[in-house]
C-alpha cells in the first residue's frame, strides 16, 4: 500500500528572511552564481519562474549531475513559503510524488531566524532510500545563500 512519507529540517540563518525567501522566489537566476558546484542551472520552461504554475529545469550535482523539474503550487509571502511538486527528471523515476516546501521565518530579536525545508514524498516501491540527501542538500544550499547574502 502507498504511503505518503514527510521529512523535514532547519537550519538558523543570519539574514533577514525577506532577502532569503526573495532568492527563492524572484532571484534563482543567482542561485548558480551563489555556488556553482552544487548548482549548474535553472531554466524556466513555462511561465514567468516565480509565481504558482511555473515550471523550472533544475541542473544541480549530487554526486553527479541531476536534472529535475519543477512546478510551483503555492506561495505564500506572508509566511515566507514557497512549495514545488516534481514533475519530471531523475527523481521522478524513484518516488511517485515529491513535494518540497521552504518555509523562511523571522524569530524574536535576539534569536537566529530559520530556514525549514519539508518533503513529502511517496516511493515507488520499497527498495527507494528515504530521501535524506535531498533535504540535507536543500537546507545545505539555504546555508550558502544565508552565506552569499551576508558576504556579496
């Protein structure tokens, strides 16, 4: 019987989580240039690559090169969350769905706001790892562009 799993990790950032949730939405043309070993390009396919509907080509290395795409279903600004389904690519051939949430929130004064990644995702059989390389690569690149931000 198919399950529908979740995952989720945070990480504490620096900057201000408007500027972080703007990469994510409005600026991944940068997210190549933030750091171009772990990602080679984005491509918007379809749409304007930033508002619900999208669909974007993702280049991007995990051990070697992985193509995906993606669609994007929600956003919400008031909550810093964005969230894609994958559509099409390599992941795509080892989970049934794949849904990846980044939600970026601002925490009291004094305290290190956060970055949250969620997946929920269903395997396509039983043999498929659980997907904690994915989620440690997403908050790992969160970490760079809190990096790139602090440091242009």
């Amino acid at each position: 019987m198919a399950q529908i799993c979740r995952l989720e990790l945070q990480t504490e950032i620096k900057s201000s989580p408007e500027k972080i949730f703007d990469i994510y939405k409005n600026k991944t043309n940068l997210m190549p240039k933030i750091n171009p070993d772990k990602l080679k390009s984005i491509e918007v396919l379809e749409g304007d690559g930033k508002s619900v509907g999208s669909v974007r080509l993702w280049t991007y290395v995990m051990g070697g090169a992985v193509i995906a795409k993606d669609k994007i279903v929600a956003i919400d600004e008031e909550k810093g969350s964005m969230t894609f389904d994958l559509i099409g690519g390599e992941v795509t051939n080892y989970y049934k769905s794949f849904k990846a949430t980044i939600t970026v929130e601002a925490q009291a004064k004094g305290h290190a706001h956060l970055v949250k990644w969620s997946l929920e995702y269903e395997k396509a059989d039983e043999n498929v790892p659980t997907p904690h390389s994915h989620l440690a690569f997403l908050v790992n690149f969160s970490r760079d562009v809190d990096a790139f931000l602090l440091n242009p």
